[in-house]
C-alpha cells in the first residue's frame, strides 16, 4: 500500500475497520449455520463417542438411529442470528433430556458437540473472510467485487444519463 500522505492512509484504514465491522454479522450467522448443520447431521449417528444405548432401548427403536427416532428433534434443531450475536439451539424438551442427561438417560451432546466440531472450520472462514477484507477483497470473493464496481459503475452512468435528459441536453444521441 502506498499512500500519498497521511490523510489518504487514515481514509484507507477508517474504511478498512468499516468493512470489518461490516462482515462480523456474516460470520455469525456463517458459523451459525455450520453448527446447526453439523448438529441436524449427528443426529441418528454414533454422535461424539456417546454412551451406545441401552439393550431395553435397543429393543424398540426403530432403524433411524440414535435420537432420530421420530425426526422431531431433528426438525426442532433452529438457528438464528442478528448483528453479532448468533444461537443454535431447539425448543423441544427432549433435547434438554439428551444434550445434559438425566438420571436415566447419559448425555449426548449434539449441540455443544456440534459446536466444538465445527469450531476449527469457524475459525478457518472467520479469518479468510477477515484476510480478504484486509486485502482489498469482499466476504464474497474478487468476482462478486468486480461485478458490484461494475454495477456502482452503470448506475452513476444511467444517473448521469437521467440528469442529461430531465435537464433537456442533447437527446438525440440518447436514443440511438
């Protein structure tokens, strides 16, 4: 980066922080959706070296798997995000019952499990997307930049081209 003076430099970094104030919201909700993912997919597996079930639950479940007998928790697992602030989680009491266990039932963490599986991969987007923001790119790739300056571009131009015609310029270029 080369600056002509500090002014232009304090201009450059001022934007900076603005864009990386800008992506910290995506991210949650990127990361959010990692871990709701990943928590939806344990579901009816093995889970994270959870306890295997008992043989009487063995003896009436069904071939689904483990806590994905009926879909229900499953389909409760929800996501949400807003500014900088994201949660995964499900409003079915059940999942109270299997993420901490009761006195019947052993623990089987599918959210905070979930969580600390994809914790690596959060890591890993939250920092190519911060790089890429630092590097003059976007959150969403070169490409994505490219096209939304071409866009910026078009529009000051049809701007520029409603002004000539509101302010009855030469119109016949215009229009052919």
């Amino acid at each position: 980066m080369n600056f002509l003076n500090l002014a232009a430099a304090a201009a450059h970094f001022h934007e900076l922080k603005h864009d990386l104030d800008e992506i910290g919201p995506e991210i949650i909700k990127r990361a959010c959706i990692m871990v709701w993912t990943e928590a939806r997919r344990v579901l009816g597996t093995e889970g994270y070296g959870w306890p295997a079930l008992s043989p009487e639950t063995l003896a009436h479940k069904t071939q689904s798997g483990m806590l994905k007998e009926t879909g229900g928790l499953h389909d409760s697992i929800k996501w949400s995000s807003e500014g900088n602030e994201g949660r995964v989680g499900s409003d079915d009491d059940k999942a109270v019952w299997h993420e901490l266990g009761t006195s019947r039932i052993p623990a089987r963490t599918f959210l905070v499990g979930a969580a600390m599986v994809t914790e690596p991969a959060i890591h890993a987007m939250a920092a190519k997307a911060a790089m890429a923001v630092a590097s003059g790119g976007s959150l969403y790739g070169s490409e994505l930049h490219a096209l939304i300056h071409a866009l910026k571009h078009v529009a000051h131009e049809a701007k520029e081209l409603g002004h000539q015609v509101l302010e009855g310029g030469d119109n016949e270029g215009i229009l052919k």
